[in-house]
C-alpha cells in the first residue's frame, strides 16, 4: 500500500490511500507522499518535541517560518545553535538568539528534528560532528526528520540519511541531491517514510504544515493553515491591486525602517528583511524596546541593529512594520514611531504595514485617511474603508499594506516591485521557489 501524490492547498492537507503510487517529477507536484509516514495517533500521545538547529549562515526565513508554525500547533520547539554562543548570525544579517547549544541538548529526546538550509549555515551544521551524532541516532529510533532547501543535499545526503528515498531540495542542488537520495522530485514538499524534504524559502511554510500533520495530525494542521493567510495556487503570479499610482523614487540603495517589537510577528518581520536584503536595499532593524534583543510573538528572539531613539535620527525612504498583536500595540504607543510615520505620510515618502499593524497602528492615528487598505481579516472591521480588504496586497499611492504571514512574501515582493521593477521582483520570486519556475 503506498500513498498517492496530491497536490497542497493550505486548508485541505490530506493523505489519500491507493493501491498504486502515482509519481512523477513535474512542477505541479505541490506535496507529495511516497510511503507512509509514522503514524500520527502513536505520536499524539508524544509531548511533540522539536529540534531545529542553526548556525551562521542559515537561511531566517526558513528557520523562523518552521518555529513560527509548529509552536502555533502547540509544538514545543528548541532553536539550538551548533555552537556555545547562542547569538547566531544567519543570512542576510538577521540575528537570532538560539534557546540552547546542540551540546546542551544532546541527551534529549525529540520527536522531530527540521534543518533550515542556507550556505554556508548548512555547512557548519554538517560539520557539527555532535549534532550529526544527535541526528543519527534519532532516524535509528524511528522518528520524524526534516530537511528543506540546501539542507537535504548537504546535511541530510552526506549523512546517510536519504538513502533509498524520494527527496526533494534547492534546485541549483538537485543534482549534488541526486547522488544521495534514490529518487530526486520537484514537489514542493515530499514526505518519503519518516522523511521530509522541501525546497526552498518560499516552500518553507507549506513543509511547517506538512510537518505538523506527521507529528500531530491533518486536523491541526487545517485549524494552523487558516490565520496563516497563504495562497491556494502558487502556479499564479503575484501581483497587487494599485490605487493612485505613483513612481517611487528613493535613495540609492533605498534606506528602509523595519520596526521591531516585543509580540511583533517574527515571520513577517524576517521575511520583509531577508527580501528586502536580498533586493540589496539597506534596511535597519530598530527596536522599540529599551534593548536590541526583542522576543516576537511566537518566542523567537531577535535581535535588532539599533534602538528606535538611534533610528530615528536618520532619513528613511519606506518604513515598514509587521504585524504581531504585540507588536502592533507596542507600535502604536511609541510616540517616536507615530511621529517617524506621520512625517513620512506628510512628506509623500513610503510607508507600510502588515497584519494587524494597518489596523492598531495606522488607523487609530489617521494614517490610512484617504487611503485603501487591507489588514489581517479578523481585524478590517476596524478599518474605515472596508472595501477593498479581500486583496493580498494593496498599494495606494506612498502606502503599501498586507493580510498576514502567508502573505508576507508577496508584500515584500511588491514593495520590491516598486521600488525596483518587476523584473527584480520575479528573479527574487524564482530564486526563493515561491511560484512555479
């Protein structure tokens, strides 16, 4: 009995039995199941224990997105960096603050262990002979492990780990996969046994869901999709609806504020930045806490470049702010950042917000008057004008405003959209797999 590919809609993960497999290789595959995974009624009974390792070098959005999810699904999630020194530089410059070493948590027992990609962050993981040893071990008790991006090809392939096995990865790497695996496959996620593989940043949410329905099961996995906000088919291009277009000139590199906060949204926040980045803009993180280190939403600690009383004295060309319940409220009362905001509107320079910051924060203190905007849906009743609240993304002259994390990509890709052109926009679309190549 083996299990048929299906194709990923966020609100309908599912496994469906047949007495044949049904594989191939082509782009449509969104999330595909070659032989049954472990079985989700023994694993409830787990406590659901999570690793996820970094290093320097990882990929953010990709480790971020994963401990975002599985902790949304009641996963008890330890980042653990693959040194003592817990302050982990990844990619793009995001830092991170690991809960524990590997060698602190070499004795415990997971239930699942997921590796972000990322180069060389990937590497170094390779070469944590502790962690190989931690993981090793795992796979010989029969649990559940993970890999996405560069990851499979480089951690899990050189370990013995996809002997034997469908998998699936970044695909500048499929061929440096292909001599570690049985059987290399484009899906955008690929469950083989107690194995799961995905492909890149813009995969990374749809493998959390995948992973959440192994570990625990296709009802949580359903109730976590749904606030996620995210696409039902990634074969369409994204796009924005405009209001009142206007050609956005900016510095050159633009300078763009990323305000963080406590309970700030740590997807969104690490998204916006890892795109931004990638888009060679030069973005400042700044707390509006009284130190850099901030603990988002759903625990993940931050760390910012400088405090909002140091960013305020710079000239920005676009200031963003993510969502998070939080976060937006802790937004809305720093009269350092409402004043940054309102002299940004005044002076017809850009300004942004996702989640629940257009509603806590940009509404309460008029900046969206005039404008149409959309925020996370169970929140645009607060906004004055409701009307256009169904778009994904919405830009309205010097304002550009978003739904939530799975709509975090498509709103960093459309500020990149204005700011650079579309060209720039779907290089980076591709080289993150967010639709299809």
């Amino acid at each position: 009995m083996a299990l048929r590919q299906i194709p990923f809609f966020p609100h309908t993960l599912s496994l469906t039995l047949t007495s044949k497999p049904k594989l191939n290789n082509n782009n449509n595959n969104r999330f595909s199941f070659f032989t049954p995974s472990l079985s989700s009624t023994a694993l409830m009974a787990t406590s659901h224990k999570v690793l996820l390792p970094i290093a320097n070098g990882s990929e953010p959005m990709e480790a971020v997105i994963i401990v975002d999810v599985l902790r949304r699904a009641g996963a008890d999630v330890t980042v653990a960096s693959d040194s003592a020194n817990l302050s982990v530089l990844a990619r793009h410059d995001v830092k991170i603050l690991a809960d524990a070493s590997v060698s602190d948590v070499a004795g415990t027992s997971f239930d699942l262990v997921a590796i972000p990609g990322g180069i060389p962050g990937v590497e170094n993981l390779r070469d944590c002979k502790v962690l190989e040893g931690l993981v090793k071990k795992h796979v010989e008790e029969g649990r559940l492990y993970a890999a996405v991006c560069a990851a499979p090809a480089v951690v899990l392939g050189p370990w013995g780990l996809l002997n034997g096995l469908k998998a699936t990865g970044f695909p500048a790497l499929m061929e440096k996969l292909a001599s570690y695996a049985a059987t290399t496959v484009e899906s955008r996620v690929q469950v083989d046994g107690r194995a799961v593989t995905s492909r890149a940043p813009g995969t990374t949410m749809e493998f959390a869901l995948a992973l959440i329905e192994q570990l625990i099961g296709k009802e949580k996995a359903d109730e976590v999709a749904g606030p996620l906000v995210m696409r039902s088919n990634h074969d369409d291009e994204h796009t924005f609806k405009e209001f009142n277009p206007v050609q956005w000139t900016f510095d050159n590199p633009p300078q763009i504020l990323v305000p963080i906060a406590n309970g700030s949204e740590e997807m969104e926040a690490v998204i916006i930045i890892d795109m931004l980045r990638r888009a060679k803009a030069n973005v400042v993180v700044a707390s509006v806490e009284d130190k850099l280190e901030i603990v988002a939403s759903r625990k993940v600690k931050l760390e910012a470049d400088m405090l909002l009383d140091e960013a305020a004295k710079l000239s920005y060309d676009l200031i963003v702010l993510p969502g998070g319940l939080g976060g937006a409220q802790a937004f809305a009362n720093s009269e350092t950042l409402v004043n940054l905001l309102k002299k940004q509107r005044e002076s017809n320079k850009y300004y942004g917000a996702i989640c629940a910051s257009p509603a806590l924060v940009l509404e309460p203190h008029g900046l969206l008057k005039g404008k149409k905007a959309t925020a996370f849906p169970a929140m645009c009743n607060k906004l004055s004008d409701q009307s256009e609240v169904e778009n994904r993304v919405v830009v309205d002259g010097n304002l550009i405003t978003s739904r939530g994390p799975g709509t975090s990509i498509e709103f960093a890709l459309a500020i990149v959209e204005k700011l650079f052109g579309r060209k720039l926009a779907l290089e980076l679309a591709k080289a993150v797999v967010f639709g299809r190549p």
